[in-house]
C-alpha cells in the first residue's frame, strides 16, 4: 500500500495575535486529517521571523517521521 509523502501532508501556518501579546506565531498543521497536538510556537517579532523558525521546525518534524517510518519497516 503507498502512503502519500510526508512532505506534502504538512504544511506551516504563519498568523498574528493581535491582542495584548502582539506578536507573530507558527504551527505545523495536517492537510488532511487532525494530529490530535498542536505544533506550534509563539513570541516573534515578524512575519519573516515565524515562518522561517516554522519552516525549520517543519522539517525537523518531517525527518523525524521519516526516520520513524525507516524504523518500523526494517522489524
């Protein structure tokens, strides 16, 4: 059975806390069904500042799955 790629099943979201906070934050969401967590961080400056730290978080996120997978496949 061929799963999708992980790498096209997730994907940064950038948004901007308007309140008290005023500050920008990411979160690594799933394009098709819940994760059941929330990957996400909070405390930047810029748009620029979040998206670039998502982006890196993303694709730690996304080794880690892949190491998982190599793992479970050679038992």
């Amino acid at each position: 059975m061929l799963r999708p790629s992980p790498r096209r099943s997730f994907y940064v979201v950038v948004s901007w806390s308007g309140d008290a906070g005023q500050e920008w934050s990411w979160e690594i969401r799933p394009k098709h069904r819940p994760m059941g967590i929330r990957l996400r961080e909070t405390g930047f400056r810029s748009h620029r500042a979040a998206h670039e730290a998502g982006r890196l978080a993303l694709e730690d996120f996304l080794n880690g799955l892949v190491i998982e997978r190599a793992s479970r496949s050679a038992f």
